[in-house]
C-alpha cells in the first residue's frame, strides 16, 4: 500500500470538517427558508434525492481540481475513498516515476575539462621530470666530432628515419619521400571516419586495429632491415656473418 504524506492527511481532514461544516450550514439554511440560503434550490433538491435514495455515501462535488469526498453522516467510510479510509486527489495515488522524470539518466560522458586535461597536464608533467632526470644522470652516446675529410661507410640516418631511407634504396625518391608517407598519413587520418564504431574493445575495431598493424608492422620491418641489414655501401648483409653496422 501508498504511503500518503502526512500534509496531504492534514489536508483531507481539513477538507471533511469543512464539508461537513458546509452540510449542517446548508441544512440548516433549508429549515430557516429559501430566502436565507445561499446554495440553490436546484442542488439542495439534487443532495436530498440522493440521500434519500439509500446510498451509503454521497460525494460532494466541488468545482475545482482539489474537491474531496464528503463523509456520510452514518460515520462510514465515504465512496471513493483512498487507502485506509482517507480522500485525496487522483494525483497522489499515482507514482511520480510515471508522470516526471525525478533525475536525470545517467551517461557515460564526462566533460574534456577538468577530467581529461588534468590527467594529460599531469601526464607531462611526469614525463617532464623523468626526461631532466634521466638527462642529468646519463650520459648522451655522443660520437666524435664529424670529420668532412672522411664519410663513415655506411652512413645511416637515426633510427627513426631507417625506414625512409630504406625506401630510397628501393624506389624513386619522389615515391620513396613523398608519395608512400603522404598515402600512410592520408589513410591514417581517414580511419576515424571510416569505422564509426563506439566501442573501445579492440576485438569491436578489428577494421582500424587491422590498419594501424598493418602500418606499424611496414615500418617496423624496414627500420629492423637498414639498421642490422645493410653494411658498407649501404649493400644487404647478413649480420651473423659480417657483424652489426648500427650505433644508436
């Protein structure tokens, strides 16, 4: 059963002694004369039929939306009354869940700022620190001064550029430079918008997961060839048998 409030009991009971208060006023208005009444004669006719029709109750009808049941004068439980005995408006037997939202439904969204910012800020700021720590406290693998009398045999770009000059060994530098990074990065960029997929499992995004291997994997095996495959000249050589030409 409803739990009513206790302000809304308050108010029904008020409702019944005004309306009992307003019968004894109308009733005693009848027996003083038509003159001295202020109800008409119509609805004092209308509630003496219906008391007189053997009904166990009669309900009072206001105009407005906040009218109640009257209590019948035998002391018994009014027609239309609530649980336990009580009236009340239609609207406080209905749940508010079924009328109004009470809160809002919860998202799994949350706001760039300050959630997402104040990780990343922090996030620098570590790496910050562990990158002048380890500076002061390491050495750089620096090598001697260059000479331009005398060319290193082979000559070998940093690591991370390895994969690029492998490619000029290959193919044309216009198609080795510009035109196989360019189409790398074009793809790359366009994945987003190719794979909509919300999901943040990689077993979901096998289209974009797919991709980024396949990239990574290209460049992966032309850095791991110029740096322990390729000797003097720049020529293929096999590094268990004519040692390693790479320094980091």
């Amino acid at each position: 059963m409803t739990e009513i409030p206790e302000h809304l009991l308050k108010r029904a009971q008020a409702a019944r002694e005004k309306a009992a208060s307003n019968e004894s006023a109308s009733a005693a208005s009848s027996d003083a004369g038509p003159s001295d009444s202020r109800v008409p004669a119509h609805l004092l006719e209308r509630s003496k039929a219906a008391r007189s029709g053997g009904e166990s109750g009669a309900v009072a009808v206001a105009e407005k939306v906040a009218a109640v049941v009257a209590a019948p004068a035998s002391g018994g439980v009014p027609l239309g009354a609530g649980p336990g005995g009580h009236t009340q408006r239609l609207l406080t037997v209905v749940k508010s869940g079924s009328i109004q939202e009470v809160k809002a439904a919860p998202i799994d969204k949350v706001h760039t700022w300050p959630h997402l910012l104040g990780i990343e800020f922090v996030a620098a700021l570590a790496c910050t620190a562990f990158l002048f720590v380890f500076s002061w406290l390491v050495n750089a693998p620096l090598l001697q001064a260059a000479n331009f009398n005398q060319t290193p045999n082979p000559s070998k770009a940093p690591w991370y550029f390895l994969g690029l000059q492998e490619l000029l060994t290959m193919f044309h530098p216009m198609v080795a430079g510009v035109t196989i990074p360019g189409m790398g990065i074009v793809v790359l960029i366009l994945a987003p918008f190719t794979d909509r997929n919300p999901s943040n499992k990689p077993e979901d995004r096998k289209f974009v997961t797919s991709m980024m291997t396949i990239f990574m994997m290209f460049w992966a095996v032309l850095v791991i060839i110029g740096s322990f495959f390729r000797g003097p000249g720049f020529n293929f050589t096999f590094p268990w048998r004519d040692g390693i030409f790479f320094e980091l």
